[in-house]
C-alpha cells in the first residue's frame, strides 16, 4: 500500500494493517506488528526523504511454514541521512531515539536495504503457531 510521507499516513498503514491480519494472528502479534509498523513509518516520515509522489510504500507478508506464518513489515521511502537506520543510544531524558529498539525488541529480526531509488526498511517476526481451537487452556 501507498500512503503520504506525513504522520497520518503511520496511521493508515495501523488501520489497514489491523484490518487485514485480525483474523490471520493472533491478538498480542498483531499488536506488535501494529507498534512496528507504527515507529518504521514514523521514521519514514521524520528521518527520510518521500518517494516520488510524495509517498512511503508499505508492505506486509504472511509466509506459511510447516511452523506457522513468518510475517515480514516493509517501509519502503527515499532515504535519508548517510548512515540510515541504525540503533542510538538515548539519554533517559531525550525525548526520542528509542524507536528502533522497540522495532528490535518486538521483531525476531530486522534489517535495512538501500538501492539507487531509497530505502527499504525490514522487520520480520517468526511463525507463529496456529492457534488450535481443539485445545483449551487450563486453569
């Protein structure tokens, strides 16, 4: 999906998001994909520069496994500073600089791809049992 490099466009990309995997997994991933997403496309839009258009592309992807579904999240957008994406170390009284963390605390593992035409950012969370409704907690 394409939505506007301006902070709605994080808050599109949640609803949608929400929208299309309500059913595929269960609650607590889907919240972390949710928050994922969310600070990706936050960074998109305050570190980097938009598509043509005026754009980030956002994507995700269900890979079923024997184990269940791998999920990967993309923000794709036009790049920014020299370095990228990186990790930062943030001072208890700085007011950001923690956003990756989260992204690095939530997804098994995450990662960034630079091409001629910007950048892409990655985070990808391991399968995911299916649920089983034959089973029942106990308790």
């Amino acid at each position: 999906m394409v939505v506007p490099h301006h902070p709605g466009g994080a808050r599109l990309a949640r609803h949608r998001l929400a929208a299309e995997l309500a059913d595929a997994v269960p609650p607590t991933l889907l919240a972390d994909l949710i928050a994922v997403l969310a600070e990706l496309v936050g960074n998109a839009v305050r570190h980097a520069r938009p598509l043509p258009g005026g754009v980030i592309r956002v994507a995700w992807r269900l890979r079923p496994s024997a184990d269940g579904a791998l999920i990967q999240l993309r923000v794709t957008d036009g790049g920014g500073a020299s370095t990228g994406p990186r990790l930062r170390t943030a001072s208890p009284d700085a007011a950001d600089g923690r956003g990756l963390h989260i992204v690095a605390g939530l997804a098994t593992r995450w990662g960034v791809e630079q091409d001629g035409m910007g950048q892409r950012v990655w985070a990808e969370f391991d399968p995911v049992p299916a649920p089983r409704p034959d089973l029942v907690p106990a308790g």
